[in-house]
C-alpha cells in the first residue's frame, strides 16, 4: 500500500485523474481528515474540498497511474 500527497485544482485535472484511477484493477482512496472517497468515483473526487491536499491511498501499483500521481503530487 502507498500513500501520495496531491493538489487537484481544476475540474480537467479531477476528470483525468478519475480517467487514469478507473483504468485500475485495485482499490484506489483519496481522502483528508476523516473523508474517504472512491478515487474512481468522479462524483466522490468533486464532492471533496479541492482546496485542500489530498492524500491518496492505493493498494496495487500501475506505472501509468503513477504517472499521472506524479503530474499531480505536492512537492
């Protein structure tokens, strides 16, 4: 299990992480305080606060979702 700190600060970058999540054959949360989402779900993404730094959660690994982690993570 792995653990990434990222920003989604626009609706394109909430769509294409989704995108990229939902191409995963493992389960994949994104979550801050006690809030936990499906990170396949688009309609969990956009219900968190986008102003804050997301913490995702996945417990498998794809080198094409970690790609796009990277596009997206807190320095």
């Amino acid at each position: 299990m792995t653990e990434r700190q990222i920003k989604l600060s626009q609706t394109e970058d909430v769509k294409n992480f989704v995108r990229a999540a939902s191409k995963c054959n493992f389960d994949i949360d994104v979550f801050y305080n006690r809030i936990v989402v499906d990170a396949k779900s688009i309609l969990g993404v956009f219900s968190l606060d986008l102003n804050r730094t997301l913490t995702v959660r996945c417990n498998g690994s794809d080198d094409k979702f970690n790609q796009v982690l990277d596009q997206f993570a807190i320095a």
